[in-house]
C-alpha cells in the first residue's frame, strides 16, 4: 500500500468539481472551482480530501508524519489530463510526407498515392509485437512527463484482424505494465486496404462479419471507430460498421467531417455515438444534432496546425451546446506529438477557447469521452488521485506561457510518477 501524499498551499487547485456524471456544455466549461491556498490529501489510491490548508489539516493534523508532504505554495495542482484520441500504437515514420506536403500536395493525395495510413499500416504489418510494445511505451512516457495520465489508444494501422489483433494485445499489455490508463478502441475501419479499392463495400462486410466479433470476443477494445470521408467509407458505410459493433457491445466513435463536410456529424449524433472527432468542417445541422444528442466533440487542432488547415470552430461548438474535448490526435502522420499542453494553446490561439475552457476540454470532458468520467478528469472525494502539479502561479499562465511543458510533478493513482519533470 503506498504512502499517503498530503499537497499542501496550492495557489490554484482546480477541483472541476460537480462534472462527473455528464460532460460540461456552454458556460459550465469555464466553471474550474478554483480553491485558493488549496489542498488535498491523498490515500489508497484515491483523493480522501480537498479544501484549504487549515480545512485538511482539521481532519489530518495528527496522521502528518505518515504522510509524503508536498509543497505546491506557488504552484496549480490540477486533475491529470487526458488524451481522448491517439494512436499510440504503430510502427515507422512519415517526415518525407511532411516535405511534400510543404510542397503542396494534399493529405487525401498522398494517402491515394499509397502513402498517408497506407504507409503505416505497412510499417505496422511488418512490425513485430515486441518493437511496437517498445515504441509506444517511449511515447507513453512522453505524455506521462507532459501530465497526461489517461489515453485512448486506437488500432487501425492493421487493416487485417491478424494485424489489428496484434495493435491491440500491444495497447492491453502497455495498459497491465504502465502506470498510464489505456482505454482501446478497434478502429478497423481507417482506411480500404488497396485489395478492396473496387470493392469497399466487401471490406465493410469483413470488419462487420470478421473483425468486430473476434475483437470483441477476445475483450481487446471498449469503443468502435470508423473514418467516415469522402474517399474512406460513406455516411451509410460508417453507419452499419458502427451499429454492428453495438451489437457486440463497442460503444461507437467517429472520425467526421475531417477533410470536407461529409455528414459525419449528422450520422455520430443518429447512431449514438459517445463523440466526433476531428469536425473541422461539420455542418451548422451536424453541432446542433450532436448538442441535442449529447454527442461530445473531440478537437484536434494539433492536426489541422500540422497540416496547414484551419481549425475545428471550437468557439462555434460550444456555443452551440456541443460538450467539447480536446486531444493530440497522436500519430505518425498527421498529429506527430505527445504535447498536450501544446494543444490547449493551440485550442486558444487557433479556437478561439478560453484557458478555462482548454482545461475543461483536456480533464473532465475528456474523460467522459472515454466513459472515464466518473473515475478522473476532476479532484473529488472518491476519485482516482490522478494529479499534476505545474510550475505556474495561475492556470492562465499555461496558455500565455504557450509552447512550454510546465509539468513539474505527476500523480499517478496515488503514486509520484514524474518528479521535478523527469520520471520517477
């Protein structure tokens, strides 16, 4: 059983109290319930209190000398973060893409030349278990270091049940042996393999008849994912992968409206999903439906940042009502980073979010993007101790100070994972 941690004189704690069990919409998302000179007392594995200094110490003072004390005084200490969509897991590279689309070829060009997901996908097959378990744990310890102590990871880079199998018995094992939570999703449907170019619909049937029950058979995946873009799968396509997956109990996620308004909205909020991602070019209908749904959005602006596009209308969405979450998007090809504080800057600058509304985006929504909700994303009574500590005298700092990783101390179900901004 570890030692209890007691973090004392925060300037900021950010509790986000009050969120767990539905995502933040509209002005909620500023409201972070901020405590002063805060906080909190860690034990077993969860939080047991947050307050004032003088508050804890009431019910703590004669258990101090069994606790690990930490000085906050000038610090934030708020809930660690969580990246909703990444993925974690493949093999190889893509930096001559980046050069030629400098050169101005297209995203969707470059992945009907061969390349793009293609390209990974071919790196990912030839990869064994072993050099993918070594690659994306060096990954995950870069989010870790940067605060972030829950991911989604998504398969998708196989496009055969033999290789999508094997992304996610990868994502199963980091999630037993590192002390970052992975949520897995199954995400078969990311491209059309070359074979089935003529023929989509014929691998539509094979994700639907083969995949998606072997996978959920063997427990390797929470959610069920699908591209749906002109070029990738139809509105109609996505659909039937998305309901056959319920039926086998994958909750369903979508990549929508990403290249060009495509209904991706649309078809998220008839089928239920849990969100949307990526929806830079979503239809006004699209955000009012998944509002109505419930439907959350997860932006990725580092995307569209890296591939010279505008940004998802954040400030549009969640005027809307759309409950918004923010996330790298990590993967070789599009989102090459494990910065998440990058990204809230970027959901400022290229969003037009407020710092309030980043931090609820990359904590307690997020979390309930993963159905994660009612376990992290805030600091409440009850929950897991998942803290970071960051070397900033106000959480609007974290923003004007952009591009810089203030991550001083990581929390980790009541554990010190990262200390001083090294890994423990």
């Amino acid at each position: 059983m570890s030692k209890a941690i007691f973090i004392r004189h925060a300037n900021e704690v950010i509790t986000l109290k009050g969120g767990s069990d539905a995502p933040l919409t509209k002005e909620r998302m500023e409201e972070l319930h901020i405590i002063k000179g805060g906080s909190v007392w860690i034990e077993d594995g969860n939080i047991h209190a947050v307050g004032t200094d003088e508050e804890i110490l009431a019910d703590y003072q004669n258990r101090l000398d069994e606790a690990e004390v930490i000085d906050a005084r000038g610090k934030v200490v708020a809930p660690g973060f969580v990246d909703p969509h990444t993925h974690l897991v493949f093999a190889g590279s893509r930096e001559n893409e980046f050069n030629m689309r400098l050169e101005g070829s297209s995203y969707m060009e470059i992945m009907n030349a061969g390349g793009g997901i293609h390209a990974t996908t071919r790196a990912t097959r030839e990869a064994g278990q072993e050099q993918l378990f070594t690659e994306s744990k060096r990954r995950l310890d870069k989010f870790l270091m940067h605060g972030v102590t829950t991911v989604e990871a998504k398969s998708g880079y196989g496009l055969s049940l033999e290789h999508e199998m094997k992304q996610l018995e990868v994502a199963k094992k980091l999630n037993n042996s590192h002390c970052i939570d992975i949520v897995s999703t199954f995400m078969g449907a990311h491209a059309v393999p070359g074979d089935y170019k003529e023929n989509p619909d014929q691998f539509v049937d094979i994700v639907i008849n083969e995949m998606i029950p072997k996978v959920a058979e063997a427990g390797l995946a929470e959610f069920n994912d699908v591209f749906c873009e002109h070029g990738v799968f139809t509105p109609e396509q996505s659909k039937r992968i998305l309901e056959a997956g319920l039926k086998h109990g994958l909750k369903p996620k979508i990549h929508a409206d990403e290249i060009e308004p495509y209904g991706g909205a649309e078809t998220a909020a008839e089928v239920g999903a849990v969100s949307a991602d990526h929806l830079l070019k979503a239809s006004d209908e699209g955000m009012k439906m998944m509002a109505d749904k419930g439907v959350i959005g997860v932006l990725l602006p580092g995307t569209a940042f890296f591939l010279m596009a505008d940004s998802a209308n954040g400030r549009k969405m969640i005027d809307t009502g759309v409950p918004v979450a923010l996330s790298t998007d990590c993967n070789p090809g599009s989102s090459p980073t494990v910065s998440l504080p990058l990204i809230m800057n970027l959901g400022c600058l290229k969003m037009g979010m407020t710092p309030a509304e980043v931090i609820t985006a990359t904590t307690i929504n997020a979390a309930h993007a993963i159905n994660r909700g009612h376990e992290v994303g805030s600091i409440e009574v009850g929950k897991k101790a998942d803290v970071v500590i960051l070397d900033v005298p106000n959480y609007m700092q974290l923003q004007y100070h952009y591009g810089v990783n203030h991550t001083e101390t990581v929390i980790k179900g009541g554990k010190v994972v990262v200390n001083g901004g090294r890994l423990v």
